[in-house]
C-alpha cells in the first residue's frame, strides 16, 4: 500500500504488525479494551502512525506506549486481560503473539478498496474481539484459516 506522508516508502503488512503490537501493549498497560485503544486515536493519526512505524519499531516500546497514553488522552479502565481461570489457561499469550492473531485476521479480511487502517478499525470494533481476547477459550489459538472463518461467519 502507498504511503500518504511518504509517497516513495510502501506501508508493508509489517508496519500494520507493528499497530497491532503497540494497540495491544497500551490497551494491557491501560487495562482497556483493545476497541478502546482503536476508537481512541483518531483516524488520520492512526494513517500518521502506520507511516511512521518503520521508524517508530525502533524505539523503545514502553516509551511509545507513555507517548500513546499521553497525547491521545488514553485513560485507565478495569479490563483486565490477563485475568484468567489458572486451571484453563497455562500461559497468557504475549502482546506479539496477539498483534500476529490481529494482523493475520485483518490481512485475510481486507476488502478490495480498503486500506490497512481501514481494515484495523473494522476488525478491532467486530464482536469477534471478545472472543479472542476471552483467553479462557482457546479461539486466539486456532489456526488463522479458523478465526477468518469464525469472522466471516459471524462468530464461532
């Protein structure tokens, strides 16, 4: 995809990851909702940000994570992810192991004419999400052909 700010660099599959990643770490350090994360930063932000993350990947994450919070007025909730039933769940799955669940998803979902920002707003604000990121279930741990499916058909 073309780059809006940088007309010669292309917005690769990896600068979406990279979103994906960051929107899953602030939204845990935040104990949100990743659909809060999303639906906070506004649209032309997130087009800025995808066009700067093959720069932004280089820095520390805990540092863009603060930036995050700070400049788009991201606020604290009681969503806690990691808060699981111990006797179904041995490990939580790590922020990159669910920024790949997320890329993945919106990657097989992109419509025709949509962009990759585009995509990550539809799929972040589906029902699906609750599903997923319900690490009691194991639906975050099926297979990507799976989850695309479930999306597709309206659950699982």
């Amino acid at each position: 995809m073309t780059n809006k700010f940088f007309p010669e660099e292309q917005v690769t599959e990896n600068d979406l990851y990279f979103l994906c990643y960051m929107v899953e770490r602030v939204a845990r350090k935040l104990h949100q909702k990743n659909k809060y994360v999303v639906n906070s930063i506004p649209k032309d932000e997130w087009v800025r940000l995808i066009s700067l993350a093959n720069v932004l990947h280089c820095e520390n994450p805990l540092k863009i994570e603060d930036e995050w919070i700070e400049e788009y007025r991201l606020e604290k909730g009681n969503f806690d992810i990691t808060d699981v039933d111990l006797e179904l769940v041995d490990e939580i799955p790590s922020e990159t192991q669910m920024g790949k669940v997320y890329t993945r998803l919106i990657l097989s979902t992109l419509q025709p004419e949509e962009d990759y920002i585009n995509g990550m707003i539809r799929v972040y604000n589906d029902e699906i999400c609750d599903t997923i990121d319900n690490y009691n279930s194991s639906a975050y741990y099926e297979p990507s052909y799976v989850i695309t499916r479930a999306y597709n058909n309206g659950g699982f």
